[in-house]
C-alpha cells in the first residue's frame, strides 16, 4: 500500500505536534479547557451515576497509576479516564464544537490526564497532546457533517459523536503520552475504531447512560494506546475501509477534505463553545430568550402561552415526545426539555444566568415549574433552521394573558466565538462548580496553576483533590 491513509495522515500530524509548535491561541484554549473540564468533573461527584462509575471503578483493582476523582488510591489509567470522563459529560456543561454538535474535551481531556499521570508527562507534553486529540475528533466529527441536509449524519442515526470520534481523538492524545511512534499512533486509531460506540436515544425519552459515554471513549482510548503498546496493530485503512469507520457508521457518507485539509496548520481547537449553562446545548439559546423576556418584566403569572421555536434537528430533542418534556422526572432530563428551561429561566438564576441549582429533582417536578412547562410548545423555525448546526438559535414567542404578543430572538449561543465567554466568566463557572466540593484557597491554587500548566506536577492541586473527595461505596 503505497498510498497515504486517513490514519496515517493523522498519525503524522500528531506526531509532529509540540508545545512549541502549537499557535498560542490553541494553547490558551486548551488550558481554559482543562479548567472548565476539571471544574465540571469536581462538580458531578456527588451524582448518583458518579458514585456508581467510582465504586465500579474501585472494585477494578490494579496498578496504581492515575488519580479518579472520588477515590483515596490511585486507579489503573483507563479507570481513572472512565471515571472522569464520566463526571465530566455527566452535568451537560461541557463545550460543544459546532456544526459537528460534539464534545470533544470530555473524553480527549480526562483520557489525556490520566495517560499523562501514567508516563509521569510534562505539562507541556499533555497540552500538545489534548491539543491534537481535541483536533482530531473534531475534523473526524466534521468529516460525518451533512452540509446539503445541515444536520450530522452520526446524530441522524442515532449515534453520539461525543464518544465515538471523542474516542478516537482521545487515543491520539493518549497514544502520544505513552510514547507511540508514528506508525504506533495509526495503529491506536485502528485499535480504538473497534471500541468506539454510543447511541443518544436517552436524549429523547430519559435514562442516564449517556453520562457514560465520555467516559467509556476516554477508557477505550486509554486501553487501545496500552494495547498497542504491547504489541496490537490496527488496519491502515481504518477510516476509509471498505470495511472500516465510516463505512460501518455512516454507510460510506462522510467527507475526507474535512479530515486532511489544513491539518496542522488550520485549527478548530479555539472556536469550540463553552457552555455558560449546564443545560443540553440545543436549549441555550431559549434560556438566553427567555432571561431576556425576564429582565424586561416578564414574569410566569402574566404568560398565556409560550412558542419555543428552534431548527427542526433541535427541536425534535428538546420538544419530543412533548408530554414527556413538560414534566421531566429528574433534573437530569429537565437538562434536555425547552419547557423547563424556559420556566427556569424564568424563575431561577444561578451560575451565568442558570446554574446547577436550577436543575435538581426538586425543581423538575415542583408544581409550579410544572404549571409554566404546560404552557410551553416546541416548533420548528425556518429562521432557525437556516442558521443551524452553527448556531443553536432559538425564537420565543410568548401570547400573555393580556392579550400582548412578545417575540425574543437569539440567533448567536453564548460561550461561542461570536458572544464569547471571558476569562473572568470562565473562572467564575469553575469557583461556582469547584465550590461545591474545595474551600477557597483550593480554588485559588487550582484556577492559577491549571491556567499556566507548565508542568504535570502543576495540575496536582486539583487532580490530588480526588483523593480527598471520598465517594462511599453505594
């Protein structure tokens, strides 16, 4: 085989990467989301799911290598990924890259922390490397982007991007801290392919396995680098195969350019979103809309009724089945319903805008909250849908008792490039999300070394604080 391979192509890139040769606008980006990461995982230990990921991991046994948040011993590497991953997909509060509509730091950023922990990495080493692996599945994200239909063909199948091409970046970033060569790093991409998986129906109609998700892709990542390092080998042909990636996801529809063009030098790493609210993201715009409507006056007891429209691709997650989104059993599904967030957007106001406390049990089925949701409707917007996947915008059309009609648009997301989040917003969103768990002068230390991250040793403050966060076994 003569000709280049998509593994290959990557695999040099990736071997390529340093520190030094990283533009610094993908270094800053980084850090900021190692920050964000990490504060989001401190913030989901005392969830139910959590505990169960850190007791399962716990009973693992094994070498003593990475640190899990919510366990005093040091766990195997691809334990500590599972675990962190999970926490850090589990609140919906991590970044988005868009149109591809995935999450590519919850897996990359857990697994490449964990590997680091592992080979004893600098920081500098584990920058580069959650750098590329972000990249990676990003472009392998967008390669799977329909740009006649405007909609990703992994979510039109019901798949999660998030953990499968989340896994295949992640092992990259792995694979480049455990020291594998060029030819090593194509073979983790072959390995990873056949553990790569996820599908998003709980978004529809509730369960809690998608929180699992980042986290299964961020242990699949870790485990193909250690495989391949003892000796397992993928196809080179991996991606494009007849038999390979992208046939076996997408039926042979997905986009090559996407993956080749510009790599190395073109980067997607700092036009990814941050999330100002730990809500599904298709569901930001609305909650922008609606605290709007709020600081011009309105309030719950003068609405009739209220229209959310958003593109059709979104509305069918965040409206469907419409009975089951305005009265969401848990908090966790009220992450993914318009009605509430339009009542908690109304009502709350925690964090940016709305916070973690927005979003318990308690508020999903308080009365009151139910009483707004049954006014609430989810449409398809032609404005909308002509913007969308890169925007999530939202227009909401709300009729009060009066008879008045008040109409709020929202057609850029918060924590874009467009309306981004500063730096000051993005420490704020970690202190109230680390808050939960470390005293002030924690915060502080973590905020300030996480931030620079030279070195490994630097990140210890927050990556040591899992073994001081003791979840008991359920």
């Amino acid at each position: 085989m003569t000709e280049t391979t998509l593994s290959q192509h990557i695999a040099a890139f990736a071997q390529a990467a340093t520190f030094d040769s990283l533009p610094p606008e993908v270094v800053d980006s980084v850090r900021g989301r190692i920050l964000d990461t990490l504060g989001i995982c401190l913030a989901a230990t005392a969830l139910p799911t959590s505990h169960a990921a850190i007791d399962w991991v716990g009973h693992q046994g094994g070498i003593a290598e990475a640190t899990a948040f919510g366990l005093e011993q040091k766990v195997p590497a691809a334990g500590a990924a599972f675990v962190n991953g999970v926490l850090a997909h589990s609140l919906d509060y991590d970044d988005t890259h868009l149109p591809s509509v995935l999450h590519p730091s919850a897996s990359t950023i857990p697994a490449a922390l964990a590997a680091a922990q592992a080979n004893e990495s600098s920081g500098e080493q584990t920058i580069a490397a959650i750098a590329v692996g972000i990249e990676v599945a990003v472009r392998l994200g967008m390669a799977g982007y329909d740009s006649e239909a405007g909609n990703s063909v992994f979510f039109e199948h019901g798949q999660h991007a998030t953990s499968i091409t989340g896994a295949m970046g992640a092992s990259v970033a792995a694979g480049m801290l455990h020291g594998l060569d060029e030819a090593g790093l194509a073979d983790v991409l072959g390995v990873t392919a056949s553990m790569a998986s996820g599908i998003i129906e709980s978004n529809r109609t509730g369960g809690t396995v998608k929180r699992m998700h980042a986290g299964w892709a961020a242990h699949s990542a870790v485990s193909a680098a250690q495989l391949v390092q003892r000796g397992f080998t993928g196809p080179p042909t991996v991606l494009e195969g007849r038999f390979g990636f992208f046939e076996a996801w997408l039926h042979g529809n997905f986009s090559a350019e996407e993956i080749t063009e510009g790599l190395g030098t073109t980067w997607s790493v700092p036009s990814i979103f941050f999330k100002p609210y730990p809500a599904n993201h298709f569901t930001h715009a609305a909650i922008d809309a609606a605290l709007a409507l709020r600081e011009k006056g309105l309030v719950p007891s003068d609405i009739d009724s209220v229209e959310v429209g958003a593109a059709t691709a979104p509305a069918r997650t965040i409206g469907e089945p419409i009975e089951v989104k305005r009265a969401p059993e848990t908090g966790y599904m009220a992450q993914f319903s318009a009605p509430f967030v339009v009542a908690a957007a109304l009502t709350g106001g925690g964090g940016l805008g709305l916070g973690l406390d927005d979003f318990t049990d308690d508020r999903a089925t308080d009365p009151a909250m139910r009483e707004i949701m049954a006014k609430v409707s989810v449409t398809a917007d032609a404005e909308c849908d002509e913007i969308f996947p890169h925007q999530f915008p939202a227009v909401l059309r709300v009729r009060t008792k009066d008879g008045r009609e008040l109409v709020e648009k929202v057609l850029a997301n918060r924590g874009g490039p467009d309306r981004p989040l500063s730096f000051e917003e993005l420490a704020a969103k970690f202190e109230d999300n680390a808050a939960r768990v470390c005293s002030e002068e924690q915060l502080a230390d973590m905020r300030d070394t996480i931030v620079r991250f030279e070195h490994l040793a630097e990140v210890s403050p927050a990556l040591k604080l899992g073994l001081e966060i003791h979840v008991p076994p359920l």
